[in-house]
C-alpha cells in the first residue's frame, strides 16, 4: 500500500531529477527498517523511478547534551540496522562524525548525485531547524514523512488543551487511520540493483566501523562528547533489544492495570527510549498488543466521549494503550504546531497567574541545579528518582510526577524550575528530548491538567504531591533500598 499523503510533507520546492543516481533515505528519527512509512515511502520512490536506494543513517557530535549515554543507544541501534540492511537489495551509509562538523556538507554531496530524497518528520529537538535548513540548500526534491503516531499529526488542526478532548477526537477518526498501517518489511518488494556510493564521498565521510557501533568505551571516549553520562548496559540500544522487550512486556501484560504505579513492583513497560529514537513504531506495539488480545477494529467503541476504555480491549491494555496513544501523541500535537512548547510561556494562562501570585510564597528549601543532580536534597525518596534517573536514564512513571512537582517547590521560581528540570531530564533521560519529555514537564506546570482548590503556599492553584502521601498510596520500600544511597 501507499504511505497515505496525510504523512508526507514536501520540504522545499525543488524537483525530482529523473538523471538522478539513487534515491535517498535520510534516516533521523525513524531509525529502523520495519514500520517505517519514510523508508516506505524511499522504496516507492525507489520503485517508481527505477533507481537505487541509497540509506544514510548518520550520527553528529555537537548535539545538545551529547553524551556516552546518548551515543551508545543511538550506536547500537545503527549497529541492528547495518545487520538487516545487508541482506536487503538496498546501500545503507553509517555515518558518525568523528570530531565537530566533520560531517558537513555529507548529505548535500549525496543531495547532488540523488533523485530525489526522503526524511523522517520529528517536531521536537533540533530536527525540524536541521530539516529545514537541508531543504534550502538541496538542489533536488526533500520530502519529510511522519511515522511519529498512530494519528497523522496533521489530521489534527488544533492544539488539544485537555487530553479528554484529545481521547474524544480519537474516538472520532482514530479508526480511519488504523487501515493505513505502514508495510511490515518495506523492503521486501523487488528494487532497483543496488549501487555502491562513490570512492570520494566514502573517503571524506566513511561508514563507521563494527568497533563504534558497539557503543564500547574505548570508541566511545575518543568522540568529543560528555563522558560524564555512562551507557546503561541494562538497556541496550536497537530494534533488537526493542523487539524483545515488546515480547516480554506483552507475556506479563496482566500485571500492568494493577501494578504500574507501584515503583517496587517494576511494571512498566520500558518501550519509551525504543519510541523515542525510533528503534520500535508506535503501530509495531499497537499490532502486537491487538495480536495479543484477538483484537479487531469490530470492537471499538462507536460514542466518542472522551472516557477511557474505548478501544475494546482488555484493562491492562487499555490502560497501556491510553499511555501510548492519548498522552504520547498529545505531546506529538502540541509540538508540531507551536515553537514554543519548551518554553514556560508556553503553558496555560491560568497557570502563570497562580504560579506568579505565589512566586514570593516562603519556600522552607531552595535548591540549586548542582543539588538536585547529585540529589542532595532532605527528601530520601526524591533522591531515590533522581539517582535512579542518573544511574539508569529514567524515573518510574509515578515517581517522575512527584520528582517534577518537588522541584517546582524547593526553587526560588517557577521558570528556574522549569530550565532545571528541562536540563536533568533531557540530560539523563534516555527518552529526553522528546515531545513526551515536554508533556511530562509541562503537566507539573498544569498543562493538560486543571486548577485544584484550595490554594496552596508556592504551588496555587496547581496539583500538589507530597513524598509523604506517595508513600502510603504506593509501594516503595524495595525502590528506596535500591536507590536510597
């Protein structure tokens, strides 16, 4: 089937060269071969055109927040994909810069001998401004391609402020959108002969080897990035490791509805990281969740009003399914439409009102970012989450929640609260730096959420959590000692 044309952006104006060598695939966010409408959309064109396909999966060094952390992930996940394009009729590129701006000018030399080219569409980080501006400069056609959610980002024409009104729009067109799932193997039609790329284009920017894509130390620390951030050997990068986390998560998926609030019960899924830089597709976990539970679009539920529980499916994956789509593309709908999302200004009126009425509030402790990096802090379960953050590049899901609210509490300012905990979880986090990212960090603010009397010292008019109260609604124990300190 097509990619649906709902899911196709053309970046600039510049026309397809039928004396084009190959087409392009600029892989940036949708790092993987399978369920990927850009990859997709690469082999139609492919196809259509009677040229080579050409992927160049690169990787920069002068992103903000670079780091061993960052790298590694990204490394392995090139590493599973060099594995599968080789037995795919396709050139696949690794590139990794080596030293600042060593990979300048790579993509406009490819731009130039290409037919046309084919990237992802990613609206959070540096990714559009980088798109952007490689539109402008290449001489051929640039085409951007959402493969971000279940929901096209443009089938939605206004920013949601509650995610009620978001789950009641789902209700609405969701079910049109799940006829078009992206091709399981793009590739497995027959293309055009594959061509080698040209020696001079190999010896300025050449493929990385087998050695860095294992994301090892030793590669990893002659990059100029931040060697403060180590790997998480736990959870290692790739669609590999993301296909097999999927499988065990679905074999114990009962335990979900009730356990994944609980921190020592350790519930949750842990696909985000994989969602975020593109190793595992939102419509991969949705197929196999639907696998699971002999799922069909028969059972979704025909009143939209706005309730959860409207899929049809069991309450494990309902509850999981509501994460994955209603408050991961929330985020997805508020980025791609405004550039402000990481600002503070961005957040609603109500909630600069209260949180500026309460800015000269006493605060009983004020921290600085150096103290809550190294959660020095007189709260041992806050500086359980943030050790964990540190040590394992993610907070459990209930705890990130009282994490954002403590900090908005133990600054001077709310817009301090806002650049410190932007900094720590983007830093750390291995699914930073994401529009979810913003969503979380924002709802502490109340975005998406509501005002909630009475008014309380520092906080106004905006949801409190207290440690105290976190620990007698859930289980803490076995966290605290294994991040206590």
């Amino acid at each position: 089937m097509p990619v649906p044309p709902l899911r196709i952006t053309k970046v600039n104006s510049a026309p397809v060269r039928s004396n084009g060598e190959f087409v392009l695939y600029w892989m940036t966010s949708a790092r993987r071969l399978r369920a990927n409408f850009g990859l997709q959309r690469a082999a139609e064109l492919s196809r259509e055109l009677g040229k080579p396909l050409v992927v160049l999966e690169a990787l920069r060094c002068d992103y903000q927040w670079a780091s061993d952390r960052l790298h590694a992930f990204v490394l392995q996940g090139m590493r599973d994909n060099r594995a599968e394009f080789a037995a795919k009729n396709v050139t696949y590129h690794p590139y990794v810069e080596p030293q600042r701006g060593a990979g300048k000018g790579l993509l406009l030399a490819m731009g130039q001998l290409a037919a046309a080219v084919v990237t992802d569409e990613f609206p959070c980080f540096f990714l559009p401004r980088m798109v952007q501006a490689a539109g402008a400069q290449l001489p051929v056609q640039l085409e951007q391609v959402d493969s971000n959610g279940l929901l096209p980002m443009r089938a939605a024409e206004k920013v949601f402020a509650r995610a009620v009104d978001f789950r009641r729009f789902l209700q609405r067109q969701l079910a049109a959108h799940l006829q078009d799932f992206p091709t399981g193997d793009p590739l497995r039609a027959e293309l055009p002969e594959s061509m080698p790329l040209p020696a001079a284009i190999l010896r300025r920017w050449p493929a990385a080897s087998p050695e860095l894509l294992s994301g090892s130390a030793a590669e990893l620390s002659a990059l100029p990035i931040d060697h403060s951030v180590p790997p998480v050997a736990s959870v290692p990068g790739g669609a590999v490791a993301a296909g097999a986390l999927l499988r065990q998560f679905i074999q114990n998926l009962e335990r979900y509805a009730e356990d994944r609030n609980d921190p020592d019960a350790a519930a949750s899924s842990g696909l985000s990281p994989y969602l975020h830089f593109g190793h595992l597709s939102p419509h991969q976990v949705f197929a196999a969740l639907a696998k699971h539970e002999s799922w069909t679009t028969a059972k979704l539920a025909t009143k939209a009003d706005g309730k959860r529980g409207w899929l049809g499916m069991s309450a494990p994956a309902e509850g999981f399914l509501d994460q994955l789509i209603t408050w991961r593309e929330l985020g997805y709908n508020m980025c791609w439409q405004r550039n402000d999302f990481a600002e503070y200004q961005s957040l609603p009126e109500w909630a600069k009102q209260t949180l500026g009425e309460c800015a000269k509030d006493a605060r009983q402790h004020v921290y600085s970012l150096a103290q809550f990096e190294s959660a020095m802090t007189h709260d041992p379960l806050w500086n359980a989450a943030q050790r964990q953050l540190v040590g394992e590049g993610r907070i459990h899901n209930y705890l990130r929640m009282l994490w954002g609210k403590k900090v908005v509490e133990w600054t001077s300012l709310p817009q301090d609260a806002w650049e410190i905990l932007i900094e720590l979880n983007n830093r750390y986090a291995l699914d930073g730096r994401n529009p979810n990212s913003y969503t979380g960090i924002a709802w502490v603010f109340g975005r998406y959420d509501r005002p909630w009397a009475p008014r309380r010292e520092i906080f106004g008019l905006i949801r409190w959590m207290s440690s105290q109260n976190t620990v007698r609604k859930v289980k803490t124990k076995v966290y605290q000692q294994r991040w206590g300190g």
